[in-house]
C-alpha cells in the first residue's frame, strides 16, 4: 500500500494556494447603526403612478436632468397601458 502526502488543499487551475488565513471582517454588532457614522441617506421622493396607483421613487436619471416632474408612470408597461386605454376611450 503507497501512502501519498495529502495536506487537503493543492492549488486549483494552476492557481497557488495561500497559507495565510482568512481575513474576514467581523460581523457587524446590531447595537451600532448607519446614522451613527453619519452616513445617512438623503430622503428619496416618491409619488403614485399615474395608472396603477402604486407609488414609485425617484431616480438618478430623472433628478440629474430635472425630469421628475414630467415623470406620471412607474414603469414602461403602465405607460403603454393607458396609452392604450386612451385610445379607446
């Protein structure tokens, strides 16, 4: 019987395996909070949609070219949905 030398790792792919260990970064305590650092976010604005009532927020795109006023629907299909219902109406 031929005993080989095994340490349980090897290298993968040809990549060389590290012997130093992890350097994960502790677990967050629940106690500490982002308002701490402060880091907070500024309030995002929302409104409903237009057609289906549901509200939607802000985004990047609509507040870097001041569109957000001019925006009605959360989503291309509900804009599309009451085009549609104002063509038949």
């Amino acid at each position: 019987m031929v005993r080989l030398d095994h340490d349980g790792g090897g290298s993968h792919m040809g990549l060389a395996r590290t012997r130093s260990p992890c350097q994960r970064k502790p677990p967050r305590d629940e106690a500490s909070s982002c308002d701490d650092d402060g880091m907070s976010r500024a309030e995002v604005r929302s409104k409903p949609c237009a057609f289906c009532g549901r509200p939607f927020t802000d985004r990047k795109r609509w507040s870097g070219r001041d569109q957000w006023d001019q925006v009605l629907y959360c989503s291309r299909g509900c804009r599309a949905n009451a085009a549609k219902q104002r063509r038949h109406a």
